[in-house]
C-alpha cells in the first residue's frame, strides 16, 4: 500500500485488525503489525523524498530503523534512549558506524498509542517523512496494516518513585501512577499561545481522537533563520503551522485550539516510548521538549531503584472498565 505525502485518502481492502475479544482476558502479550505498509513524503530539514516502510518483526525485537540506502551491517539503529544522538530540532537516532535516522518521534508516537511493541522501520535516506506534520499518516499506516498478538509476554517500565530534570526554565519529570499518563504544558510570549497545559491518559483512541492530528508548529522569523542555516529545506504550510505576528499563516487555521501543546505532548509519547517499552507512570513536562526527554531517560535509567521492569498485566475489557 502506497500513500502520498498529501491528505490521506488511499482506501485500503485490509480491514484495521484489533486484538480479538478472548485475547483481552489472557496476560498482555507483545503485539507487532499484521501486514507490510508504507508511503512516501518529504523529509523537514534535508528536504528529499524518503519512502517508509513498516514491516512486521519477531517477538524481541523492539522497533529498529533500518537504513535501506545503506550498506548491510551499518544500517540498523534500535529506537532506543541511548541511541539518540541529537535532539535540536527532532529526535535522532544513530549507531557506532555514524549511520543516522532523524524525525523518528510522531513515527514512536503512534507506534507506542497503538501498542506495537516490535516493528522494523525501512527508510530510504536519513529522515522518517514529515507527511502532514502530525502522526496521522502513521496511524493510518498502522490501522491499515493491523496489529497481531505475539506468542511472548509482553514487558513495561513501571516508574517506583519521581526522577526530574530542570534546565533553563524547563522541567520535566517521571512519577509512579497506575496507567501512560501526560501532563504537558507550554509558555510562549506569542499571544496566540500564551500558557496552554494538557492532561492525557493515553489510550488508542484517545490518542487518535485528542493527539494524532495536532501538527508540529514554528515561527516564521525562526523558520527564516533555520533555511538560511540550512535546516528546514523540506518545511512548509503543508507540514507545520506557521506562527507569524500572532496569527496563524496556514490557510485553514488550527485543528485545535490548543493544537501547540497536544503536538508537544505527541511528541513526549513519542519520546518517551524511547525508553524500549510502554513507561507505567506519569510524565509531567513544562516547556519540555526533545532534549529533555532525552535527559529525563538518561536520568530515570542512571536511578535502578526508581523503576522495575514488569510483565504487563491482563488488559481488561471495556466493558468491565
Ligand atoms: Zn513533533
């Protein structure tokens, strides 16, 4: 299957593939996608058309990129906090031989919302497409393709106590709690985002519904300094908002009025998920961002007593929730 980089229309035969009812009683198994899917688009800061492809993986195996413009050997990058190696503009990934995927979070994002726990990512060149900014093509993607149940246990991260990082003005932290919750917030002196705070319980739906649609967003004098650096060669009004002078330039607005502060809380999902496996815990952040996420990983695995590896309990039915 094969979508462009534009709204996402393709229809598709293979009807989205949920776990079967019986699976929700039986203990949480890892899940990996049914099928092979992908599509083309842009890459936000080379600029060049890179084509993705999503393919099913064994049980293990986590979500790992692979550089399919690469030689075999120095193609693989596992998605993993100690494999980032730039978080400036985006969330980067790279191995010992210097090969490099960046742009991986709204990818992890919606890989994480949607449970899949091994994937391998083919990517042409070194950029995940930026499609529409958002994770919306991805969660297309994935309910296209479908999700399977595994026959191996499926692990989390359960946070025991608090770990945080301050830096500049920016705090974010790891708490225990009982489910993948979210507590972002963002300040801007900008008067058409000032201080917005978003609170989410994540959830496939929730996350289709609330998050996957809210886009990346910049400013335009900053965008202009970022192509005079070289950076952005791929950015425009089809994959980010633009914030110019309090109003936004995009011919059709916002998706949400709060659209800045559920795309940063996307991209903490996405980030997060870097950890290897689903966190049981709250993650609160104020003015976050990709480094420091980053960091607060980096933090939460320096402290072995503020987290446990657990075996994912039995998920539980709706309709007894
Ligand atoms: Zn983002």
């Amino acid at each position: 299957m094969l979508i462009q980089n534009t709204p996402v229309t393709a229809s598709c035969s293979t009807a989205p593939q949920g776990l079967h009812a019986s699976a929700l009683l039986t203990p949480a198994r890892q899940k990996t996608l049914r099928g092979t899917v992908q599509c083309t688009g842009i890459g936000v800061h080379a600029g060049e058309s890179a084509t993705l492809r999503l393919l099913p993986a064994e049980p293990d195996t986590g979500i790992v990129f692979v550089r399919t413009d690469l030689k075999n050997g120095a193609r693989s990058i596992k998605a993993q906090w100690d494999n980032v190696v730039e978080t400036r503009l985006c969330t980067v990934i790279g191995n010992r031989y210097g090969s490099k995927v960046a742009t991986i979070e709204h990818l992890m994002a919606a890989l994480r919302a949607a449970d899949v726990d091994n994937v391998i990512v083919e990517v042409d060149g070194p950029e995940v497409p930026i499609m529409d900014g958002s994770a919306d093509s991805f969660v297309f993607l994935i309910d296209m393709a479908g999700v399977m149940v595994q026959d191996a246990p499926r692990r989390e991260l359960v946070v025991l106590k608090p770990v945080e990082v301050k830096a500049d003005g920016k705090h974010v932290a790891l708490l225990p709690a009982e489910e993948s919750q979210f507590d972002v917030s963002i300040s801007f002196a900008s008067a058409l985002i000032q201080t917005q705070r978003y609170a989410f319980t994540l959830s496939q739906n929730g996350f289709k519904n609330e998050i996957s649609r809210a886009r990346t967003f910049g400013f335009y004098d900053d965008v202009e300094k970022m192509r005079a650096l070289g950076f952005m060669r791929g950015g425009s009004l089809d994959n980010a908002i633009v914030v110019r002078d309090e109003t936004v330039v995009n011919e059709g607005g916002l998706r949400f009025a709060d659209e800045f502060v559920r795309h940063k809380l996307l991209d903490a999902i996405g980030d997060l998920f870097l950890a290897g496996a689903p966190i049981r815990g709250l993650f609160k952040g104020s003015c976050g961002g990709h480094t420091m996420h980053n960091k607060l990983l980096r933090a939460l695995f320096a402290d072995e007593t503020a987290w446990v590896w657990q075996e994912a309990p039995a998920l539980i039915p709706a309709a007894q929730a």
